[in-house]
C-alpha cells in the first residue's frame, strides 16, 4: 500500500508540476524585453529566497563583480563548446548590497508555479517609476534571430546566448540560461593556458573515443552586466537568453 501511496504522490506532483507550466499564458513586457525597461531590476524567488533579495544581489553582481577561477570546456562528438568542469566564482562589495538594502520597490509580478508558490517581480530603486502594463501572450512571443546564432560578433559589446530547458522549475530554468549566457561571454574572454586530449576506450568493444578539454582562465573585472532579451520556446521546451557586456566594462586581473 505505501508503494502504490508512493507512486500517487508522484504521479501528483508530475501533474501539478505540468498544470503549474502550463498555467502561463502571458509574459510581461519587461520580463521578455528588460532592455526596453533599464531601471527595472528582475528579482525571481528562488529556494525559498524572496525575490527582493535574489534581486538585490543580482543588481550588486551585475552593476560590478570579479570572476575569479577556471573553466574547462570540451569538444567532442557532436558536441561543441559545453562546459566540461568548472571551478570560478562571482565577487561582489557586500556593502554596495547594503546600500540598496530595503531600497528597492515592488512595481509588478507574476506568479510562475501554483505548486511551487514561485514567482518573478519587477522592482526599482525609483519609486515615482511608472510601468506599463505590457502583456504579450505565449503565442504572440516571436522567434528572435539571435536564438539560431552561435555566435554574436559586435565591435562595441560582448553578446552572450544562454539556454536550458524548460522542464522542471520556472525560476530555476530562467537563472541557469542566465548563467550560461554569461558563462558564454567569459568563453569568449577568457586566457586559454592549457589543452588537454583524452582518449577513452570501451574494455567490452574496443571502441573509443577522444575529447578535447581547453582549460581556460579568469580573473576580471565585470561591470554593467546587460540582460538583453528572454526567449520562452514552447515548442522545443526551451528557455533562451541573450546577455551583453560593453568591451570597455571588461578589464583583466592577471598580474594582479
């Protein structure tokens, strides 16, 4: 009996999990376009976390942090410029946190999981700040160009692509393609100091395979970190992200 209990319960929250998904029909305009809204600061809920907080830390992180460590990223089969291992981290002055700490207001929010009780606010530190009201449905949302680009070749910025897949938690999916759109920046900036070629080989059939690991290196200074555009891609299961970084904001440490 607790083993048909046990597969009940899963069977529910596979259930309420897809009604949570599902449940989204319209996204803000200043969530998809935030480069139409630059005094607005995204803030997601996330592990329990307020979404205030969340966004605190991401205006301190993305207004000037240090990437600091390494990154490995490997080529093998039909597989191209995915990170391998990586072992880097963001710094960013706590007291800049402490300065906006309580500062920021709530202009807008969605909710993203009934189940999870998640949810995506709009903020800003401009209280007299008028937001539209801007609602694009789900089937409205076009495909933009840049999602079918590897790469983004700009004289002035940085451009970077993230995606992950949508299965699973909103909040969690929106901040990992964040994070890989920013990771995709640093790829394009980072010292490559170390290649290394792996040979694998299968004890049963013989037959192997080989892959390429670059093992690069960071240490910069980061300042004006841009969210650009958000992507939901319904059809794939896919959220994608485009990030920039003007050239100038992008300064090495190495020496230091």
């Amino acid at each position: 009996m607790r083993q048909y209990s046990s597969i009940l319960s899963s069977i529910l929250i596979l259930i309420l999990c897809n009604v949570s998904l599902a449940s989204i029909k319209e996204y803000p305009g200043w969530f998809l376009h935030p480069s139409k809204y630059p005094n607005i600061i995204v803030g997601y809920s996330y592990r329990g976390m307020p979404a205030k907080e969340v966004a605190e830390n991401m205006y301190c992180a993305y207004n000037r942090c240090f990437a600091v460590g390494t990154l490995e990223i490997f080529d093998a089969d039909n597989t191209k410029d995915l990170l391998k291992n990586s072992n880097y981290y963001y710094e960013f002055s706590q007291d800049s946190v402490e300065a906006v700490r309580g500062r920021m207001v709530e202009l807008d929010r969605f909710t993203v999981s009934v189940f999870s009780r998640d949810y995506i606010s709009a903020f800003s530190l401009d209280d007299t700040l008028d937001l539209p009201d801007t609602k694009i449905p789900v089937e409205e949302i076009k495909r933009p160009e840049w999602v079918d680009k590897e790469y983004i070749d700009n004289p002035d910025y940085y451009y970077g692509i993230g995606m992950y897949t949508s299965i699973g938690l909103e909040n969690d999916a929106w901040q990992t393609a964040e994070e890989q759109a920013i990771f995709s920046i640093l790829n394009q900036v980072s010292i490559k100091f170390n290649r290394i070629n792996l040979l694998y080989r299968d004890s049963w059939s013989e037959k192997g395979y080989s892959e390429e690991i670059s093992v690069l290196e960071l240490k910069f200074s980061l300042e004006q970190i841009q969210i650009v555009d958000r992507y939901p891609d319904n059809d794939h299961k896919l959220f994608y992200i485009l990030a920039r970084i003007h050239k100038s904001n992008v300064t090495p440490l190495y020496g230091y």
